[in-house]
C-alpha cells in the first residue's frame, strides 16, 4: 500500500530531527513524507531540507501564510499545502513533527488496512513523559485516533472531504469516517511518544474554540456540556468548562456555519448517546 505523510511544522527545530529519525527506522517505509514548514523562525526548514538531501522519499516545503495563531485552521491549512503537492497514495497520513513513532508503526497499520477493507482509520496511542517513565497522555479514549498520529485510507479520506479547517478537525473526522460505515480503530502495542504534551500554551481562546468545535460537529448543549465536563476534569481544570460553554454559546447566538448536514449532526448525536449509555450501563 502506498503511503504518503504530510507533517505541518512550526517552529519545531527542537523536535523535529528525533520525528524524522523514527520515519527513517521504519521496517515499513512511507513512499513520500512531506514536511511543510509554515513561517518559522527557528532552524525547522533547514533540518527538513538536510534530510531530503539524504533521502529522495523525503520533501521539504515552504509555506507562507499569517502569523496569527489560528487553532485548528493553520494545521489543516499546511496540512492541505502539502497533500496538493504528493503523489496517489492508497493511505493519506498528518502527523505532528513532535513525535517519536516506534519502527514498526506503519508495518502494523499497514497489516490492519489489509486485513479490514472497512478500515478508514487507524493509530497508535500517544504517550507522554512523567518523571522517568512514558505514560498514557490521559485527555482521550483510547480508541479515539489521535491528531498527531492519523491514518486514512484513501476512500475514507475522499467520502469525509477531508479536513475541517479549525479546532474538533480530529473529531469530526472520526465522527464522520462512522457515519459513512467505516471502521475506525487504535493499535494498543503502537505506544507513540509525544515530545510536547497537549495542551501546552494553550489559552482562554483556545478552549473557548473547542467548545465552538461543539456547536459545529452538532453535538447540541447538552451533548456539549458533557463533553466540557469530561475535558475539565482530565485536564483537572475546572475553568475549562465555563470557557468550552462560553464558546459554544457565542458559537450558537451568531450562528456559525457548521461542520456537518443535518443528517451527519443527527447522526453523531445518536452516536455519542449510545457511546454514553453504554458506559453508564457498564458501570
């Protein structure tokens, strides 16, 4: 199968050359892997162009675009820079430059992919460093496919229509690849290691726009308020969800457009119900 990575960059000079180690070890190589460097300042470009020297599956582009920090948007934005430029793939792939992949990563999704024909997703887990030791980055589910680490299959990525550019682009997506009846699914041995914690810098406005992310997938307030909750108390963040509900209320009064029909929000509402129920009946 062929696979084509697409990495957005920004500033990750400090990260980027552990990322690109971990591609090369891979037991099974991508065909091409893209960095697009989005205006930074630092030495980003430069490491990316030192490895495409070394290696012709490897590419090294150029982006300009504003320096306003934009969640969600800017990522799926360079992201989509980079997929215009590659090649016909079979699995399409955006991962973050702060990663370390163990070398068998893509040789285990691979065998997954061929052994599901239904498969629209698929991803290790990530892990974050405590003290000495690489622990589960506890702010998702572990089946939930994680925007560091995404895989797509080719006709998954086409029936969704790719990214939404802003914040809940790696939810709705996953949102999504269900309601077209594909399978999604997380490689519990893949353990994925992420050099920057999520969530670091974020700001007010950040969480704000996750509940904006909300209104949009169509989740509706109550849905909403749930969600908030769950991501208060793993980010041990009580201010959390006031901010993730003042968000969604802006979001509502002025009436932004949405990431998803009627039908696909109807859908995603049942779907998140069923998921809430079945947890409260296995308690």
């Amino acid at each position: 199968m062929r696979i084509s990575i697409v990495i957005p960059a920004h500033n990750e000079a400090i990260f980027l050359q552990d990322c690109l180690d971990s591609f090369v070890a891979q037991t099974y190589l991508p065909n091409e892997l893209l960095v697009v460097d989005d205006n930074s300042s630092d030495n980003t470009f430069n490491i990316a162009k030192d490895y495409a020297q070394k290696y012709n599956w490897i590419k090294a582009v150029q982006r300009s675009s504003s320096n306003e920090h934009i969640p969600g948007k800017k990522v799926v934005d360079t992201f989509n820079f980079g997929l215009e430029q590659t090649s016909d793939f079979d699995l399409v792939g955006k991962f973050d430059a702060d990663i370390i992949l163990p070398e068998n990563y893509f040789e285990l999704i691979v065998n997954q992919f061929q052994a599901n024909w239904k498969l629209g997703m698929c991803s290790g887990l990530l892990y974050i460093k405590k003290s000495d030791e690489w622990v589960y980055e506890n702010i998702a589910d572990q089946n939930h496919i994680r925007g560091p680490i995404k895989l797509y299959h080719k006709a998954c990525f086409n029936k969704i229509g790719g990214l939404r550019p802003g914040v809940g682009w790696d939810t709705v997506d996953t949102l999504l690849a269900k309601y077209h009846g594909f399978d999604t699914m997380t490689v519990p041995e893949l353990k994925v290691k992420h050099l920057r914690p999520t969530g670091h810098g974020y700001s007010t406005k950040n969480y704000q726009s996750k509940g904006v992310a909300m209104y949009k997938m169509g989740y509706g307030p109550i849905l909403t308020k749930i969600a908030a909750l769950k991501m208060a108390w793993q980010a041990k963040s009580p201010g959390l969800y006031f901010q993730a509900m003042f968000g969604y209320l802006q979001a509502f009064f002025r009436k932004e457009p949405k990431y998803v029909s009627k039908k696909e929000g109807k859908s995603i509402r049942n779907y998140r119900w069923r998921g809430i129920l079945s947890k409260l009946h296995s308690i």
